[in-house]
C-alpha cells in the first residue's frame, strides 16, 4: 500500500491552483486553527498522532461499542442530563442489565437549545419507558426548569477523580472476561450540524479519544466533555461513590430550591 500523504493546500476548496488561499478556504481554516490538542494535529496539520496522556486508555471501540439490541422490560433505565446552551446539552439513556453492566443505549447532545425545549424531546423520547431516575449536573434553574415540565432530577454525584476511577474500572474486563460499561454504535439521536461545521464532537464517542489529562492539575483537561460528564455521573451513581462527608445540595420545595447540608 502507497501512503500518500495531503495536507491543506491540497484542497482545491481551499487553495487554488497558484496556492492562494480560497475564501472556503479562510472559513475552513480559522476554525481548524483554534483546535487545540490531538484534534488540532488531525484535522488541523494532516498527522494521525497518538493520545497521549488519555484518560480513558482503556476505551477500544471494538469492544466497547457494540450493535444496538432490544433492551429487556426488567432492565432498570436512568436518564443523565448535562446542561448547556453555547457547548452541547446533553442526555443520555442507560440500561443497566442484571449482573450490573450499563449500556448507553440514546443520547440527546445539542448546542443552541432551551432548557424547556429539551425537555420536550426528553419527555417525548422517554414515551412508553420506565426511567428510574434522572441525573442532573447541579444548575438549580435549569433542574427547576426540567421540574416544571415533570422531569424530577436528583443531583449527580460530581467528585471528579473518584468518578472517572470508577469509569477506568468499567471499561476494564471484569471477571467474566467483559467489561461493565458498553455504547449503542447508533445512539446519538441527531447530528448537530454546527458541531460539525465547526469539527467539534458531535457524541460522547467523539469525545473519549481527546480526553487527556492535565498535568499541571491532575485533572482531566475541562474541554468536550459534556458526555463524559454524563457517563462518570451515571456510573458514579450505580456504584454509589463520590459522597463527601458533608455537602450542600438542594431540595425543590413549593417551585423553588432550598439549600441543605447532607451528612
């Protein structure tokens, strides 16, 4: 097999045949310029360079996304909700079978869109399933929102290293030789064009690959990462983890929010 190896100025769109740069190409190229990291090197520069420091080292998409199946009745359902407007709002759908496996099996991931629009495409997606419960990111108007629509939400447990520990161990084998924590290949509900225009991730499996840590922090580098949010919140509550000794959290009462500390 010959590599042949194109970069940008190869692009009749964006280069003409004297090598000056095309009005396509000075669009395309003041978006790819502001990539940063692995995505900036790919799409940016031509070279399929590996990840390096990725948090998730242990995701093979040959394993871990797998041919969407009719879910059985008694598998227990939640729903897991990221908020957001100018980056994605995002919602997933899990199932969890009964040996403790979560499946991903739909996901809602949007920019642009309302609060109380969501919440009808939830509502609507949602027809005929039994949710056990919903997760939310903490946003206390945004939860009030959902709530007012008849999506009651309980606060996601947040603690960051101790949630994506537990989501490492998911993707590992467990003792039966598989792991615990799987992806439906078409579980993305649409395609947010805007996303793609702009080379962002348009889904959670987009996301993993450029998931890297910062070394300065010892914390995940914060950039796309609204779905990984979801998949540690989700994961974080099936194990029952990241519960700190004491917490401010916030309970809805007569259509507003009240600060308490939880022991």
């Amino acid at each position: 097999v010959k590599l042949l190896h194109s970069v940008h100025t190869d692009n009749p769109r964006l280069y003409d045949d004297d090598g000056i740069i095309t009005e396509q190409g000075i669009k395309t190229l003041s978006i790819l310029n502001k990539l940063t990291g692995v995505r900036s090197q790919r799409l940016g520069k031509g070279l399929w360079v590996s990840v390096e420091g990725a948090v998730y080292a242990d995701f093979n998409p040959t394993i871990h996304i797998i041919e969407p199946f009719p879910i059985p009745k008694e598998w227990r359902k939640r729903r897991v909700v990221d908020f957001g407007f100018t980056n994605p709002f995002v919602c997933h759908w899990y199932a969890e079978d009964n040996d403790g496996r979560s499946f991903l099996y739909s996901e809602l991931y949007q920019t642009q869109l309302l609060v109380e629009d969501a919440a009808k495409i939830i509502i609507e997606h949602s027809t005929g399933e039994m949710i056990a419960e919903t997760i939310a990111d903490h946003d206390a108007e945004d939860r009030a929102t959902l709530h007012r629509h008849g999506i009651q939400t309980i606060p996601a447990r947040k603690a960051i290293k101790l949630g994506i520990e537990a989501v490492q161990l998911r993707l590992r084998n467990a003792g039966d030789g598989r792991p615990r924590l799987f992806i439906f290949s078409d579980c993305r509900i649409a395609v947010d064009q805007s996303l793609v225009d702009r080379h962002l991730p348009t889904s959670v499996i987009d996301e993993i690959d450029g998931y890297v840590w910062d070394s300065k922090k010892e914390l995940p580098v914060k950039s796309d990462d609204h779905g990984l949010d979801c998949v540690r919140y989700n994961i974080a509550e099936s194990d029952k983890i990241g519960i700190e000794l004491e917490v401010t959290t916030s309970v809805y009462v007569d259509e507003q929010y009240v600060s308490i500390s939880e022991y």
